[in-house]
C-alpha cells in the first residue's frame, strides 16, 4: 500500500520520522514487511533467487537484510521453485506426460477411471502417452503436483464443473456471513 502523496510506505515512514518496521507500541524494531522488503531491496533479492546454490548457509547479504524466519523460508521456496521445481514441471508436455483428467479421457469400461477420487478431478496426474492419463498413479512429490496442476490450467483453461464449484464454494461462503447482503464480502 502507498502513503497519501503515493510515495512507498518505507519512504512515508522516513518523512514522519518512523522507523520501518518499528513497533507502535514497545518502540522494539519488529522485522520489516514483506512487500517494503521486495520494494526496497528487489535487485538484491532477485540476484540471490537466481543464483547457483551457496554452501555454508544464506550468504551475508541475506543475513544482513534482518528478515523474519518466515520471510526467509518463503525466500528459499522462490529459490527453490526457479532452480529447481519450474525446470523440471516446464520440461513435462501437457496432454502427454501430465494433464487434468477429463471426461472424455476416462474409458467406460475401465472401472479405475469411472469414478476418479476428488483429487483426480482437479489436480494434475501423469500420463501414459497422448490423452492417456495413468489409472492410479499420481506425482510424488507435492511441490511437483502444484507446479504441473498451474500449467495445465493454464493450457486448458478451467472446466464447466471448476465453475460450478467455485459458484457453491462461494455461494456458501456469503451465506454463512451476516448482515445485510451489500455489506458482505
């Protein structure tokens, strides 16, 4: 979020005489905000997630950004994520070696896909060749099944039954709210 004159919230903190970061309350420096962070500090944080793997921990620079153990763990995820997991799940053909299972896709004499489980329906599971998804198996691992789920979405759209749940999912949500309905999320 921007300050009123649409400056960072860091440099607004700066012109108030606030520290960043710095607690109302007890005047303890708390650890800075995620989005200040990437604002501040973007080129930095993005050569560490780019680069080869460092051997003997974070390296200084990271060290010196006085991030929360949370912030670094969503850090190395990134990292983790471009290195490691986005080339594995972007070398993969949609349709071939994974997809989304779809009706047309599901043999009527075969009883393992008549009733796929509820995760089949929605998350990405390997193939055996073209248009042909595994009867059972599924990825191991679950940063895997994230990454290959996104880009078969992405390549084949969303389905009508995506909707349709979405609607329900929604349509519950709203209903256990209270108050008037223009007031509800």
């Amino acid at each position: 979020s921007r300050g009123p004159d649409g400056s960072s919230p860091r440099a607004a903190a700066a012109k108030s005489g606030r520290t960043a970061g710095a607690s109302e309350v007890g005047g303890d420096p708390a650890p800075p905000r995620w989005d200040d962070v990437w604002e501040t500090m973007m080129p930095s944080i993005l050569e560490y997630i780019g680069a080869a793997p460092a051997r003997g921990g974070a390296p200084a620079a990271v060290q010196s950004w006085n991030l929360s153990r949370e912030s670094v763990q969503m850090l190395n995820l990134c990292r983790q994520w471009i290195l490691t997991l986005l080339c594995h799940c972007l070398s993969k053909r949609n349709r071939i070696d994974y997809g989304l299972v779809v009706p047309a896709s599901m043999h009527v004499g075969d009883v393992a896909q008549a009733a796929p489980t509820a995760t089949r329906q929605v998350m990405a599971v390997p193939f055996l060749g073209k248009d042909k998804p595994s009867p059972a198996a599924e990825f191991a691992s679950p940063d895997v099944t994230i990454g290959l789920t996104f880009l078969a979405y992405q390549y084949d759209g969303l389905r009508s039954f995506n909707y349709y749940i979405l609607a329900s999912v929604l349509k519950e949500k709203f209903n256990k709210e209270s108050g008037p309905p223009s007031s509800r999320e």
